[in-house]
C-alpha cells in the first residue's frame, strides 16, 4: 500500500488527521483477509517523510490497526 497525503504547512502543536476505510477480502496468502470482527495491524508501520526549512527528514510510525465490526 502507497499512500500520498500532503497537509500543507502545519503551525508548531498543529495536527492533521486522515481517516480511511479498508475493505474486506481474501488474498492468496491468506494474510490481511479483515473477514472476521477483531482488531488487525495493516502493516509493520508507514514512513513519514516530511520538509522543515527545506530539509527532508523522515520518521517511522507505528503500525496501523484495523478494526473489523460485524455487520448491521
């Protein structure tokens, strides 16, 4: 999974938040299926690249938890 978010410039102690949704499906692995209710981790964690001043810095975030609810 790739995901671009550009959030334009932040203030200090400014924050930005993204919501997405995941879908459900079974992949040959057998892996990331979300067909059961539960809490998953969508991957060993993104990498946020981002500019201060004109420099590229980078930081490794935790991973991403998914969260499967039984349908209405």
């Amino acid at each position: 999974m790739h995901l671009t978010w550009n959030v334009g410039d932040l203030a200090v102690g400014e924050m930005a938040w993204l919501v997405f949704y995941v879908s459900t499906d079974l992949n040959p692995a057998g892996r990331q299926e979300y067909t059961s209710p539960g809490e998953y981790y969508l991957n060993s964690g993104p990498t946020m690249k981002y500019l201060i001043d004109g420099v590229q810095g980078s930081l490794e975030m935790p991973p991403i938890m998914v969260t499967v609810y039984m349908p209405d």
